[in-house]
C-alpha cells in the first residue's frame, strides 16, 4: 500500500484531531493500523513520553513513588492512546472531511470487535457513540458499531490522498521539556527523603542525565531530584532508570 500525506500539518490540533461530542458520529477509516504514543498529562498538557530509559524525569519520580507506595496513583497520569486518519461524515452526499481520531482503550476494545467480525475497517462505515455514565467529566462511554449502509459511494483514494502525516504526532517530547513542565507542580518536591549520597554515585548520576540533554542542559532538579535530601539507594535507583 502507498502512503502519500498531503494536508495541511500546520493545522492547529483543533482542527486536525476529531472532537468526539455526546450522540453518535458516522466515520470511515482511511490507514490499515493505528500509530501508538504514550501520553504524560502535566498541568492539563500532553506531552510525548520518550520512556525512562531516555530520560523521562516524569516516569522516574513516578517508579519512584510506586517503589515507596505500591498502591499510590501515579504523580503524572500516562495514557496509552492510539491514532489513525478517519473521515468523518456531516450530511449525506456531502463530501467527508478527514481528521484524526484519538482512540483509547474503551473505544479500542469495540473497534476490534468490529474487525474482527467484519475484516478490515477500511471497507465500511462505522458508527461511534459518545455517552455519558456518571455526573463526573471522566465518566464517559464509548461503543461502536458497523454501519448498515455507506454514505459516501465515491471511490475514497481521494481522501486517503489528504491524510495526516501521523508520524509527528506521536514524537516523544524531549526530557528538558517534561522537567520544565514538571517544575510548574509541587508534586517532585514531595517525592525525595533525606540522607546524603556519595559524591561518586552523584557523578555517575550527573553523567546518567548528560546522556539525554538533546541539546538542552539538564540537572537533578529536571528529574525532580534533590541533591540535599537525596539517599545513596535513590541515587543508585535514578542511574539503573537513565543509564
């Protein structure tokens, strides 16, 4: 299969991601597979995690906080999300518009029912539906289900012709970045107990975070680490996390 991306990728998220609203909403669906990214939710902005093995200060003071409370929530909430190109139906007859759509785990789960009673979700128009559950922002529904019909005879190359580039979509966001945000939260000074740790586990740490700067100067205070209050254990922990 060719893939060719020719929309506009300067539009604005608004524009580019479909915002799903309570009702249902007729989309079809234009790539074969989904592109996958982990999301880190700091002060209501998503940010791309590259992983602790690269860096993430957000994953490392949130294996931190697990490590000393098994039962305790993470600090900066991670969601999985999948995304992939969809058009996306207003009145019958009228040309789709094409938009990306963000899939999470609920929505995902009544997808691939649907694959796999039917086959490829390329072939037919699927119905998805946006209900509430509860009195709370969070307490949403999803379902889906295979269309009866198809709105739009016309061949679909045309629209698969004018498909988002997903690859940038899904680009981790670089360490600096996650740390800057991190710093807006009280929530890393919260994450560190006291002792002092030995001026060699410090450079071997130092050294750990050198390795993802990506151009951008990092310290402990990036990861959310104190230097005055930080243990020898915790230092050893942070070095296996980013070396």
């Amino acid at each position: 299969m060719s893939f060719s991306f020719k929309n506009d990728s300067e539009k604005s998220e608004q524009d580019r991601y479909l915002k799903l609203q309570e009702g249902l909403v007729r989309v079809r669906f234009l790539d074969e597979e989904p592109l996958e990214k982990w999301t880190h939710w700091i002060n209501n902005k998503p940010l791309n995690c590259p992983g602790p093995k690269n860096g993430c200060p957000a994953c490392v003071v949130n294996r931190k906080a697990k490590a000393e409370d098994p039962k305790s929530q993470a600090v900066f909430k991670l969601q999985k999300t999948k995304i992939i190109n969809v058009a996306v139906y207003g009145d019958r007859g009228v040309t789709p518009e094409v938009k990306i759509l963000a899939v999470a785990s609920s929505l995902g789960d009544a997808l691939q029912d649907i694959v796999q009673e039917y086959g490829d979700v390329r072939d037919y128009d699927v119905k998805i539906k946006k209900s509430k559950s509860g009195p709370k922002i969070w307490d949403v529904r999803y379902g889906a289900t295979k269309a009866s019909d198809d709105f739009w005879k016309t061949e679909f190359d045309v629209l698969r012709e004018n498909r988002f580039d997903l690859a940038p979509e899904i680009v981790p966001a670089k360490p600096a970045d996650i740390a800057a945000a991190m710093r807006g939260t009280s929530e890393t000074e919260d994450n560190v107990s006291s002792v002092s740790v030995s001026e060699e586990t410090l450079t071997k740490l130092r050294e750990g975070i050198k390795k993802h700067e990506q151009g951008v100067a990092l310290g402990l205070v990036d990861f959310g680490i104190d230097e005055k209050t930080l243990t020898e254990k915790e230092a050893l922990d942070y070095i296996k996390e980013l070396c």
